[in-house]
C-alpha cells in the first residue's frame, strides 16, 4: 500500500528508461554501466544521453537529452540533488516520472543508491513504485512594462544581495495586496520540496510535500518581527526590490541567475506542471527528513492507540 503521505501518480507499464548522468560524480559512468546491463537483462530498453554513450562504447543506445520526452517512459537520473534539480526543469514539463540514483552528499530527493542498482530496476519495472506530483514555481522578471526573464524552479526562487553589498528591500504583494516589506539580505519564495534546502537554512519550517503552498522566507531580516510566511499555492506574489546599490541577484534553484536591478518586479506562482519523483513504497518524506536530516538509522518507536 502507498504511503498516506504519498501523492500517487498511475502507474504504467515501461518499455524505455533514460539514463541522465552527470559525469563530474565518482563512478557515474561505472553505475551508468551496471543500469545499462540489467534493464537490457530485464528486457527493457535504455537509452543514455550523447556523451555518456559513446563514452560506454554504446552509440547505439545513444540519445540527446532534449529527445528523451518523445522516446522515454522514466528517466534516470544519477548524480546529487543539484542533478535532480536540473533535470526536473527540464522535464517537468513533459510529465515524465523522474528516479534519483544518489551519487552526491545528502541526496536528499533521490531514493535508489548505488549499492543496490538491481533491486531498484526490478522495483521499477515490475511497479513496485508510487509517484509523487512535486509542486513547482513559475517566476518572471518584469522590468517596466517588459518582461524579460521567464524560469521555473523545484525548489526555490531567491532574491538575494551580493556578498560585500548593504542590505536590500523587498516589498511584496499577495495577490496584488500588499503583505509587507523585508530588509536585509533578501527573501526565498520556496515551494514545499524547496523548504528542506535554502529556505531551511534560513529558519524556515519544513512543509510535507503532501501540503501545496508557497513559503516566503526572509534572509538575515533587520528586525525582530519579520518571521516566514505560509500562503496557498494559488496565491500570486509580486515582490518589488530596492537597494542603494546595482548588486542584487535573482537565483533559480540556487543554479540559475540573472541580474536585478531597483524597481524590478519579480512575479512568483505555481508553475501549471508538476513534477513526478518516484518513490518506493515503503518508504514516506517524514523517513527521509529523520534519516538524511537529523541523522537518525535507530528503530523507529511504535505507536500502540488503545481502541
């Protein structure tokens, strides 16, 4: 049975996965390897993106990324979180159920390790598996009466100062009325898997992916009564920045960035598109959050309500 806390997404037959590889993590191109053998063993087709395959000596596996929407059913993807992140940009819009295989630190959005590739295929292809809808955010960056940058983030938006500059203001609007204004460092405007990462690093809380919100949280705020926010997900914010000088940055994902200037208005909402982590059964977000963030691999206590 799925998780109660688990977002399920149907679940279909596959017939071709694709493996996104990142080729600065150790021993990506061995585990590239390793999946490649035992999809083919499990009579599934795989194909891998350009430079990985021929790499492997298979360039007739080969595939550029921006193909894999018309020509797979899942994508695999190994690498870290950051990884992850890149490649949910990418796809999201596709619908296409992503895999994170941990080749990184923390991993906290993956669910297979390296240590047990064939027990992650045969889950995979025998649909041993739940699919969870991630909500992401759409931002734009208007300046004037133009719009000029158009992005969509996992996990979060960031509006930020740069490292030796004074602090900036940010004025934010919720559905056109006004919230309140934010100075210091800058705000996070974070969905609910962006509030284990940057937001959480803030003071932010963590939301369970369960919940569809928008969490503003200030960065190093200068006073006491500036404190995170929860809004629904079909909220609209406009934040408008001020500073007294031109080093003011706009980041997407912590990957992403692009120049702000004063007046700048930054529109953030849901995105129209989810998207899809897969996740084994068994396991739930509260599993991860105890294990990879407070570090903690004891028996878990039962609970026994007496009826």
């Amino acid at each position: 049975m799925a998780s109660p806390y688990t977002t399920t997404h149907e679940v279909k037959r596959l017939t071709t996965i694709g493996l996104a590889v990142n080729p600065g993590k150790p021993n990506a191109r061995i585990v590239a390897r390793e999946l490649l053998y035992l999809l083919e063993k499990h009579g599934a087709r795989a194909l891998i993106e350009d430079g990985i395959a021929q790499q492997l000596g298979r360039p007739d596996v080969a595939l550029s990324l921006d193909r894999f929407p018309k020509h797979v059913d899942m994508v695999f993807v190994l690498g870290g979180d950051g990884t992850l992140l890149g490649i949910a940009r990418k796809f999201a819009r596709h619908h296409i159920p992503i895999l994170g295989f941990n080749l990184g630190h923390l991993g906290f959005l993956s669910e297979a390790e390296p240590d047990s590739l064939e027990d992650a295929v045969e889950k995979v292809l025998h649909g041993q598996y739940t699919v969870e809808k991630r909500m992401m955010l759409e931002t734009e960056v208007i300046r004037g009466n133009h719009k000029l940058e158009q992005s969509c983030a996992l996990n979060d938006v960031g509006i930020a100062k740069g490292s030796f500059s004074r602090l900036i203001t940010n004025d934010v609007y919720v559905d056109d009325i006004y919230l309140g204004t934010y100075s210091g460092d800058g705000v996070i405007v974070s969905s609910p898997t962006g509030s284990t990462a940057y937001s959480l690093s803030a003071g932010g809380p963590i939301v369970s992916p369960r919940v569809d919100v928008l969490l503003v949280t200030p960065i190093c705020p200068h006073t006491l009564n500036a404190r995170p926010i929860v809004l629904s997900a079909e909220d609209c914010l406009h934040i408008r920045v001020d500073a007294t000088h031109e080093d003011i940055g706009l980041t997407i994902d912590g990957q992403l960035g692009f120049k702000l200037k004063v007046d700048d208005i930054i529109r953030v909402r849901r995105a129209p598109y989810n998207t899809l982590l897969v996740k084994w059964e068994e396991s739930s977000f509260f599993d991860v959050v105890r294990k990879k963030l407070q570090g903690d691999t004891g028996d878990v206590p039962q609970l026994e309500v007496k009826k």
